[in-house]
C-alpha cells in the first residue's frame, strides 16, 4: 500500500486513493472468515492506513448447518 501511495504522489494524484479502499484481505481459521478492506487517509505529506471490516462469516453459527 505504501508503494501504490508513493506512485500516485509522484504523479500528484493521491487525492484519488484519499479514503478509497484498493486492496483486500481475507482472513480465516477454523471457525471464521473475515473480508477487510484497507485505505489510506493522505493528510499532507502524511499518510495513515486503517482497516474495515466488510464481511465477517461464521461457520459455527446455524449449529453447523449450511456450512
């Protein structure tokens, strides 16, 4: 993500990744799957990332039914 940030500030375009999600990421175990989109907020010259949760599933709820 910092490099993807570092391309569109070298081209002056960073206000369009400002508050955008642009890259995903699946997380699971044995029980769970989480969706989590992550973006930058460009303050400046400062950059901070942040995570949200999109979708969370779980395969134990249902009493294990429609797995």
């Amino acid at each position: 993500m910092k490099g993807v940030v570092k391309l569109f500030r070298l081209g002056k375009r960073e206000e369009e990744l400002h508050q955008e999600i642009f890259v995903f990421l699946i997380s699971d175990n044995d029980r769970t799957v989480r969706i989590y989109g992550h973006y930058p907020v460009i303050n400046g010259n400062k950059t901070t990332f942040y995570r949200y949760l999109v979708e969370k599933f779980d395969f134990t709820s249902k009493d294990s039914k429609e797995k």
